[in-house]
C-alpha cells in the first residue's frame, strides 16, 4: 500500500465517493461512483491487494473528506 492513510481495495464501494492511488501514474484519482457498475464487471483484483480496472492498477482509497 502506498500511503497508511489509504485503506485496502477490498473495502472499496465503488457507490460510495473516494479518492483512489494509481500505482501506475503514482496519482490519486477522484472516484465519483459513476462508472460503478462498469468497475464491478471489468475490475480485477491481484494477489498483491491491488485491482486492475481500464489502465489503473489500484492499491488503495480514501474518504473524499479525510474521514
């Protein structure tokens, strides 16, 4: 996981909005729960904890308010 803030992907609601790491740009992304049922067919998750999803390889998420 890249930060101890974030939390693991497997407790990630795509419903819900959230701030997402990329591991592969090294960004965080804005989550706004809009392409939830998309992320629900075509996600991936890897035994490493992260999820694959389009060109994103997710490794952790966090409340939009810090909460």
């Amino acid at each position: 996981m890249t930060h101890s803030s974030l939390r693991p992907m497997d407790a990630f609601d795509p419903t819900e909005p959230a701030i997402l790491y990329d591991r592969v740009s090294g960004t965080i992304i804005t989550w706004t729960a809009d392409q939830a049922d998309d992320y629900r067919q075509a996600s991936r998750p890897r035994g490493d904890g992260t999820v694959v999803w389009k060109a994103y390889v997710f490794d952790g998420w966090g409340n939009v308010m810090g909460g």
